[in-house]
C-alpha cells in the first residue's frame, strides 16, 4: 500500500472497515457519544475480564515454581522463570493502568516531542533476546523523526505490533520497522491472517485458526484498537497469508 492509496483511504472511509479482502483500515471519527459511551462500558467489562484471564496464568506459574524453589527443586533455574513470568504480569499491569486513565472521561493524553527512534529502540530492546531465539533480523530504518505522541501509550502500541510481528515470523524471518513520510510501518513476512478472518482480529480475545498453537491471549490488538482510538490516531492492517503481515500507524506532528 502506498503513499497514496493511505491519503485516499483517509479521505473516503469512515470507522472500521475493509477496505479490500485484505486490508482493514480503522480511522477514527469524532462519532455518536451514546455509540463512544457504550463502547467504554463494555470495555470496561472487557477489562475486567481481561484482568483476570490475562493475570491468572503467569501468577499460577509463579506459584508452581515458587513451590519447586521452596524445596530445593533447580532453585536458580527456577526463579529465572519466575522472573519471567512477573516481568509478564508488570507488563499486563501497566498496559491496564494505562488503558483505565485512557477511559476516563477528562483523560488528556500526555502529548509531547518524542524521538521516535529513541523510543523504538527501547521497545526493541526489550525484544533482544527473543529476537536471538528465533533468529529473527530486524531492520529498523529511517525512523529518525520528531512526533507528536503520549510516549507511554505510544510503547504499549508497539510493544503490541512489534510482539506480534516476531511471534508469528517464522524462524530465521525478516521483521522490517520503518517510515514512509507520515507513516510507520511494521512488516513482517511471517504466517499472515486468512482474509475471512482479517475483520475479527481487533476483537477481544479473538485468535485467528492459523496460529492457535502458539500462546496468546487475543487481547494485543484490541489494546491498540482501543488506545488509537483515544488518541485519534488512524492505523490499517494489510495481511495475506502466508506471506506477511504490515502495520501501518498515522505519525503525528512529523519533524524531521
Ligand atoms: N503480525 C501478525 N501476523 C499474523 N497474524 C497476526 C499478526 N498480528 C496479529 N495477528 C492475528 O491477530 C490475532 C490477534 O492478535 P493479538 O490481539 O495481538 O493477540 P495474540 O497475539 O495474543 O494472539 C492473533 O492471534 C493473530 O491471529
Ligand atoms: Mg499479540
């Protein structure tokens, strides 16, 4: 998709839709305040939900290990685990924290200058090691711009986007972050989303068939959907299966 095809897509469609089988673009309007009401009650049953489903299983592995420790069981391999599993429970916990000021009805997001490069970094960063695991390459190319963004919601969207881009690559795959003027995008050539399914993706726990035995929640790209939408911010998701998947995110206040 290009340049282009974006300004047109931006200009002719409203909410969420499908543009073509194989693209969904979701562009924010300013909308109906009793369809934006319903919308925050029911995710905040959603969240709630989440929570629970979401926090359950790291903590129930905490406690089996710390079991195993207590008796003398592989201690140090063991409380590495852990580590893992509370590092996942801290993420968990900051992105509904984030999300429960988001539903606040005064919520003002926290707009600054952000070093959009900086900032994919550290997200990066956090991701070294599984990169390692799987043998992933990772080009992250002319992204050295100032934006206009909440940088703490900014990172929960990547951190989603980037997740999803290395979990569903193949071994060996290519994950390639960069940006096309006012555009970011986030491309991988992994296992792809069957188009029948493309249009239930953002939906709470929903988990397209291609990609049920790896681990995930179906909670990642209902988050970003629900943040973007907060902060106004329009975003496509183009996928064929099998060959990849791209992400595109509207860049605010772009200064190169
Ligand atoms: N980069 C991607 N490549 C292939 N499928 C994807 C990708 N990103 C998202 N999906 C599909 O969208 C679904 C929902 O994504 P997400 O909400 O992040 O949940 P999770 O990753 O926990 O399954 C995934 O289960 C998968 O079917
Ligand atoms: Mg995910």
């Amino acid at each position: 998709m290009s340049a282009t095809d974006w300004d047109e897509i931006v200009q002719e469609h409203r909410p969420i839709l499908l543009l073509k089988p194989d693209v969904l673009v979701f562009y924010p309007t300013a909308g109906d305040p009793s369809t934006e009401k319903q919308i925050l009650s029911d995710s905040k049953t959603f969240f709630v939900n989440a929570v629970a489903h979401e926090l359950f299983s790291p903590l129930s592995a905490v406690m089996g290990l710390l079991e195993l420790a207590k008796e003398g069981d592989r201690v140090q391999e063991n409380l590495l685990k852990m580590e893992r599993h509370l590092n996942r429970m801290q993420r968990i916990l900051e992105q509904l924290i984030l999300l429960s000021k988001i539903e606040q009805d005064n919520y003002q997001p926290f707009v600054r200058k952000v070093n959009l490069e900086q900032v994919l970094g550290d997200v990066v960063h956090e991701y070294e090691q599984r990169l390692a695991q799987k043998a992933i390459s990772l080009a992250l190319d002319k992204v050295n711009v100032m934006i206009k963004a909440d940088e703490e919601a900014l990172k929960i969207v990547l951190r989603n986007l980037i997740s999803n881009a290395l979990k569903y690559s193949k071994r060996a795959g290519h994950v390639e972050i960069k940006r096309t003027g006012d555009l970011l995008c986030i491309r991988d050539e992994g296992l792809g989303i069957p188009e029948q399914e493309l249009k239930n993706v953002t939906a709470r726990f929903y988990r397209a068939k291609n990609v049920r035995s790896i681990s995930g929640s179906g909670l990642g790209l209902a988050i970003v959907k629900h943040i973007l939408r907060r902060l106004n911010i329009t975003w496509a998701i183009h996928s064929q299966l099998n060959a990849g998947t791209t992400v595109y995110l509207e860049l605010v206040g772009v200064e190169e």
